[in-house]
C-alpha cells in the first residue's frame, strides 16, 4: 500500500503540478487538509519546509565549522567537542517542545483551538524556567564536563570559550525552537522556514567577521563564532515570539495564559517526558562516542567533528518526514482518523528508505570530496571520509526508524519511541 502510494505521488509529479504544488509551500496551513485526502501529497507539503528550516539551522554549524576549519585545526576540534555538549544541554529539555507540539497537533485535529493556545502558552512559559536552568548549568560545568569527554589541554580553553557564551544564550537557541515545534503542530511549516532563512543570512555574514577579525571588529576566533550563533538565534527568537503574541499566522499564545499551571505541567511532563529520555539518548552515545575519539590526535577529532556535521545534512529529510508524521498522526487522531494516521507512517517509512539508500551511495562515492570542502588537511581528509563510507549502509534503516519514531510520538506514545532510540544508540551504535 504505502509502495503504491510512493509510486502514485512520483508519476503525477508533472511540472504543472509541482509548479502549482510549490504555491502551496506558502499558504497557510488551513489551505492544506491534513486530516482528509492523500497522504503523500501532504505530507510532502508538511515535510518539505521543515527540511528548508533544518538545512537552515545547520547552516549555523555548518558556518562556524567552515570559518573556524579555516582558521585553524585546533579551532575546528574545539567545536567538535562544543556540538555534542549543546546538543546534551538542549536534550534535556527538549521534551517539553516536543509535548508542546504534540499537545497542539492533537487539539487542532480534534478542532479545540483555545485549548492548543493554552498548550502553546504553558510550553513557553515552562520551556522559559528550563532553558535558563540548564544554561547556568552548563555555563558551571562545562569545563569539568570538558575533561570528562577528554579535551586535550591545548583543546579545552577554546572549547570552553564556545560553550560559556552559547550557554548564556541558551534560552534564546531554545526560545526559537519552541517556536518551530509549537507551529509545526499547528501545521504551519512555512513561517519558522521564513524566520530562518533571515537569521540564518545574519549568522552567516557576521561569522567571519568576529572569527578573523575583520575591519573594526575584534578577532575573537572560537568565542566569535559562538557570538554570531546566539545573536542571530536571539532575533529569531524575538521574531517567532512576536509572531505567535500577534496569533494571526499560525498557533497563538496568550498573555493572560503565561501564568504557570503546575497542573498541567504534569501533562507536559507525562507526554514529553519520555522524549526528553529519546534526544538525551542520542545526545549521550554522540559524547560517549567522542569520549573513545579524543583517545586518538587532534585530526581524528576533527575528522569526527566533520562527520557529525555531514550526517546533521544528510538525515535533513528522515527528520522532518519524522516530524511531519507527528504532525499528521496527532491531527488525524485527534479528528478520529487512526487507519488514515497508520497509512501515514507506512508510506513515510517506505519514502525514506529509499531516499537515504541513494544518499548512502552518493555519499560512498564522494566522501574525500565532501570532507575537503571543510577543510584541506591532509591528515584529517582520509579519516573523515573512511568515517563516512563506514556508516553510510546505515542510512536507509535509520530513515525508517526516524519515520515510526515520529508517529510514535504524534500518538503520545513518546516512551516507545524513547525505547526505540535508547535500543538503537545504545545496544547497537555504541558497541
């Protein structure tokens, strides 16, 4: 079934129709039937933005492991061991963005449009408390947490330089991705998409300029980078806040719904919980990884670093196929669909499966290229694209777990998909 419907979504593909089809990328989400119809056609509409706005959002790293690679070798392992330590810090309270998005999808399927604001407006608030907690943490412990993960003495300064200033700024990265989470339940992927594309240009022209020190700006290399990142995330965060406060473009929140409900933090929690334990999981085998890596010379670690930023492109479309499935299964459940929502998940499953097998192969056969283009050591080059030939027969399955994933957790049923990434991390990837 869901084979078929691939097959039926690329042979009326026409140019006519994807011309036609690309409008509707940015019409707002009461313009695309997510609960009625199709499914690929939908899905391809949800799924395609939120692939623009992650490739968008890893432009931020993908910047600062470019400027900094050519900067120097010791830069760019710097922000090998940086990366992993924000994505830990953001895991922790990722599931709050995540219930967020699902508590929204699913009131907004059932048509209870006060109650999803109230979900909008409770996962700001406590998403707010949490991302300051866990930046004043980070802030404290990043160089101890540093060592632990075996940062090199002439390594661990500029590391810890990237990490102070990105924890201080941690509730903005945060703030914009409550933001996404909260108007992709709605079904509106296009406005976050919109938002990226200008902080994302803003990150980019300001990067090298603090890097290198260029004109009259100072030369702050590593911590300069870390400056651009949480700058142009501050604006996005503003931006998307002001978006949601005005409620005419997607989800609203409401003034008067700010106050804390402990109460319903128990909600938040009981659905979000688990997928907190999902990212943490994934967050965790990536340092216990580097842990093993920083055994072995700077160039092998900066190879990783490169490797780690390649794969956050690749699996682009596996995790916003998956996010669209949340989308989709918790407005078809909430409208009653189950069978409509089942078919979903198939269908996704099937598409990323054959779509990460031809990245797979792409990426085997180009791998020294791709490596090169981050930077031109000759030490570093041969590692990174061995690395990368290694885990590339990986992609198409991962893709099917990413699918599944995300209609585990459109259903509310996060503590399985918690145990899907803790099986696939932990018992199989790290051993």
């Amino acid at each position: 079934m869901s084979l078929r419907d691939l097959l039926a979504l690329l042979g009326t593909a026409s140019p006519r129709r994807v011309l036609r089809g690309a409008s509707d990328l940015f019409k707002g989400p009461e313009e695309l039937n997510l609960t009625e119809g199709s499914i690929g056609w939908p899905l391809f509409y949800l799924s395609l933005p939120i692939v623009l706005t992650n490739l968008l959002q890893t432009a931020y790293n993908l910047a600062d492991t470019f400027w900094l690679g050519q900067y120097s070798t010791e830069a760019l392992a710097a922000i090998s061991f940086a990366f992993p330590m924000v994505f830990l810090l953001i895991s922790f309270g990722i599931g709050l963005t995540v219930a967020g998005s699902v508590l929204v999808a699913q009131h907004t399927g059932a048509g209870e449009p006060r109650k999803a604001e109230y979900a909008a407006s409770q996962t700001v608030v406590f998403a707010a408390v949490v991302s300051v907690l866990l930046g004043a943490a980070g802030y404290l412990l990043v160089e101890d947490v540093l060592r632990l993960l075996g940062a090199s003495p002439d390594i661990l300064p500029l590391a810890a330089r990237y990490m102070q200033v990105v924890s201080l700024g941690l509730f903005a990265l945060f703030g914009f991705l409550v933001f996404i989470s909260l108007m992709r339940g709605y079904g509106d992927t296009v406005t976050p998409m919109l938002v990226m594309l200008g902080t994302v240009v803003l990150n980019i022209v300001i990067d090298p300029l603090l890097i290198f020190g260029v004109g009259p700006f100072p030369e702050w290399g590593v911590t300069g980078a870390a400056v651009a990142t949480v700058f142009s995330r501050g604006l996005a965060m503003i931006v998307g806040l002001a978006i949601m406060f005005d409620g005419r473009r997607g989800i609203g929140i409401n003034l008067t719904d700010l106050r804390p409900d402990f109460g319903y933090l128990r909600t938040l929690v009981r659905v979000g919980g688990p997928a907190s334990v999902e990212v943490t999981g994934r967050a965790v085998s990536v340092n216990l990884l580097l842990i093993i890596v920083a055994t072995f010379a700077n160039p092998v670690v900066a190879a990783f670093g490169v490797g780690i930023r390649v794969f956050s492109v690749i699996f682009l479309p596996a995790i916003a196929v998956g996010r669209g499935v949340e989308t989709l299964t918790g407005q078809n459940l909430g409208a009653g669909n189950p069978d409509r929502a089942a078919r979903t998940n198939d269908f996704a499953a099937v598409a990323m499966f054959v779509v990460l097998s031809a990245a797979a192969v792409l990426v085997w056969l180009t791998a020294p290229g791709i490596v090169s283009v981050f930077t031109d050591d000759p030490a570093v080059i041969p590692v990174g694209a061995e690395f990368l030939r290694t885990v590339a027969p990986t992609f198409g399955f991962l893709g099917v777990v990413r699918a599944y994933s995300g209609g585990f957790r459109g259903a509310g049923r996060t503590l399985t998909a918690a145990a899907i990434a803790i099986f696939t991390q932990g018992l199989i990837r790290l051993p």
